[in-house]
C-alpha cells in the first residue's frame, strides 16, 4: 500500500493556501458535476479547497488542476 498523503480537492478542505503540500503526494479531484466517488473520497487523508469568492460552487476540473499545481510549486520553491 502507498504511503504519501493523498489530497483530495473538495469544498470543504483546507485552504490550498494553509496547505503544507511536502514534496510527496497524489492529487485526486472529481468532475464538476458529480465530485469524487466515495469509494475514492474515502482515500483522502488531507482534504483541501481552492477558496472562492460569491457562491460559486465549482470550477472547471482542468482549472482547478492548474490552480493546485500551481500552489504545490509555489511551495517548493520557497
């Protein structure tokens, strides 16, 4: 069995910007439309959220990758 943090994008997580990503880990993320299976949300040890202004409920699953890509290499380069 895998031994890293598995990080699971949903909306109510930890802020992506109080993450501490480390420099091991799987990303799981969901469709817009029906999230992540349970089956697979039951993997997640560190739930995370990309914050949102309004009531926006979800975006786009290739944004929201980008976006948490983007913030895991912020953190290794600091």
């Amino acid at each position: 069995m895998l031994r890293c943090p598995f990080f699971g994008a949903v909306l109510d997580g930890t802020s992506i910007y109080e993450t501490k990503w480390g420099t091991e880990g799987i990303v799981i993320l969901g469709n817009e439309g029906q999230g992540i299976t349970p089956e697979i949300i039951n993997l997640i040890t560190n739930p995370v959220t990309i914050p949102r202004v309004g009531e926006a409920e979800s975006l786009n699953v290739a944004i929201s990758a980008a976006i948490l890509c983007a913030d895991i290499i912020r953190n290794l380069q600091k």
